[in-house]
C-alpha cells in the first residue's frame, strides 16, 4: 500500500543520510542524485561504519559527459561518498556518459534489464530524488518528451529545462514510480515554489516532480522550513 509523508526537518542531509545508510544495512538497489543537499547526505552516511558489499547503486539521472567531467553526477558522487568508504565497497552502475546520450541511454537500460532480468519494471529499494526551481525532478523536464515516456526504462534528454544545458540521461516515470521507496530531499527558499507546486494541496500537473507517485511504495518529501515555506499547513 502505498504512502506519501511531507516532513519538515532541520537537518534534510542528516535525515537522507539516515534513509541511505539504513538501505545499505538491507543490502538494497540504491538510486543517487546528483545535487548540493544529497552530496552532503553522501558525506554524511560515508562516516558510518556500514557494510557496503551487499549494496548495488545506481542513478536517476546523468549528464552525457565522462566519469571525470565536471558535470558528472558520478563524480560528485564518487568524491562525496565512494572515495570515504573505508572496505569494501558496493557495486555500481554509473551512466556511461562519455558513449553519447542516446548510446548511454541505450547501455543503461541494457543494464538495468540484465539486473532484474524477468521481473519487468527495476525495483529500486531507495530511490533519491531532487527537485529543480522549475520543478523537474532526475532529468525529467517539462515539455520534453521523456516526460511521455512509458516504456522505455532510460531515455536521452537532448535539450534539458535548465543549465548546464549538456544532453543527459534519465530514468523514465515507469521505472521512478516502481521504487519501493522515493526520498525527495529539498532545501533552500528558491525551491519553496517548486515545493507547492509539486506537493500542495492541488498540484500542478505541469511540475514534473507532481507525478512521482510510487504505487506500490511510499513516497517522503524531506524539507528545511525554508523550501516549505509556501506550503502552508500542508507540510
């Protein structure tokens, strides 16, 4: 059954950290986000003393760039948490950017077929999500045709919404609204109207980030008080 929890915390990183690392106790498929809030979750959860080995990560989303881009959402994860792992370190599946995105794309949903093989749609155990001023959510852009897209599993997005404006590859709505559980992590006052409108009390079908509805899953929207700001008693 599923469920949706809007939750105002002080701290989004340190709540994110804890949602990750408990994902890591269970072994799980963990799906990243690039971005300034879950970076710090990152460095966050690389302090604890977890057993990584069972772990497999993924990503919702990249920048069609090489691992060693300044764009790349795989490096940032790497600097942020992989290089702090102290043991053994878990499995990951990073966007091969550097291919182009519709090659990259095409090679990520290869993957992602071969690790669930007959089960259908990837169940991600812990999928993290972000939210743009504008927003969209993984690479998920208003408009854009990969917003349409229902069975593909990672498609090519040529001309994303907002800067950098480099082609990416995303995870489509099939595969983000199949994970067990969704974690938005929002901080910050210029996120507040992307905030109501994603997940007010009537949201925009317009925002992107309003269709991610997790079914079965659950659904939790982490927010600092200034993202909430404009959400009045709904949050």
């Amino acid at each position: 059954m599923s469920a949706r929890a809007i939750t105002v915390v002080d701290d989004v990183a340190g709540a994110a950290a804890e949602r990750i690392a408990a994902a890591v106790r269970d072994g799980g498929h963990i799906a990243l986000s690039g971005g300034s809030t879950p970076r710090a979750a990152h460095e966050r959860v690389a302090r604890e003393e977890l057993d990584w080995s069972h772990t497999q990560l993924w990503f919702g989303d990249d920048r069609a760039v090489g691992p060693q881009h300044e764009h790349s959402n795989y490096l940032m994860v790497r600097r942020s948490l992989l290089d702090r792992i102290r043991g053994a370190q878990p499995e990951v599946h990073r966007i091969k950017g550097e291919l182009g995105h519709d090659a990259a794309a095409a090679d990520y949903e290869r993957e992602l077929k071969t690790a669930w093989g007959a089960e259908g749609l990837p169940r991600m155990d812990l999928l993290l999500l972000g939210l743009g001023p504008d927003a969209h959510t993984a690479s998920l852009f208003g408009g854009d045709d990969a917003l349409g897209e229902r069975e593909r599993l990672a498609v090519a997005v040529v001309n994303p919404g907002m800067a950098p404006l480099v082609s990416r590859v995303t995870l489509t709505l099939p595969v983000l609204n199949a994970a067990r559980e969704v974690v938005f992590l929002i901080s910050g006052e210029d996120k507040a109207e992307a905030v109501a409108r994603a997940f007010g009390d009537a949201p925009d079908p317009s925002a992107p980030a309003s269709l991610i509805r997790p079914d079965p899953g659950n659904l939790l929207v982490l927010l600092d008080a200034s993202a909430a700001s404009l959400m009045g008693n709904g949050a």
